[in-house]
C-alpha cells in the first residue's frame, strides 16, 4: 500500500461481510489492473507450493485454507514473501480451539 498511494485504503476488511468483501474484491482488481492474474508454483525443499492466483509483478491471492489448512510451515511462508511483496488472504474465520494448527500457521505467516 505504501507503493501505490492507497493510504487511506483499509488494509484489513473485517468482518467478512458483503461488503468487506466486494471491497477486499476491489483492492485486489485496483492493484492487479491490466495485469495477467495466473495460477503458480514455487518448488521449495523438493516441494511445489501452490500460488492460486498472482501476477509477475510480485501480487498474490489465497484463501485461509490455501495457507492454513494445508501442510506448509514457516520456510514456505518465507518463500512465499520473497516472491511477492503483496498477499492477500481471503476468508479469515473467526477462530476456536478447534482450528489450532490453522491458528498457529496463521500467526507464522
């Protein structure tokens, strides 16, 4: 945001409402305007970390399950924020106890 003059942009969009969420919709269009949005992978540790939706010039897109509810620990994080200087994450619950490990990938990210 610091890059593309959206100071007064809201950076989070809680809670996931109708909405927050056409207005999350909205950033993510704004900053990948005439941009190809394609389907990635890194290969990171002999492993593909799969990237839904991103651009070549550094912007990426995932849901919460994308990042949390998948096997993925600290190193691939890393690796995902070497290769894109923005991510946004869509669908972030409301979390229990129920979703520990999901908690704790969350707050690695």
């Amino acid at each position: 945001y610091r890059l593309t003059g959206t100071v007064s942009s809201k950076i989070f969009h809680f809670p996931n409402t109708p909405e927050n969420e056409a207005a999350f919709e909205k950033q993510f269009e704004n900053l990948t305007k005439e941009r190809e949005v394609t389907r990635n992978e890194i290969t990171f540790q002999g492993r593909k970390i799969i990237i839904p939706e991103s651009t070549k010039n550094g912007i990426a897109r995932f849901t919460f399950n994308d990042l949390c509810s998948k096997p993925l620990g600290a190193g691939d994080y890393n690796v995902i924020c070497k290769n894109y200087h923005t991510v946004f994450v869509k669908g972030i619950p409301k979390m229990s106890l129920e979703q520990k490990t999901e908690a704790k990938r969350f707050i690695i990210f």
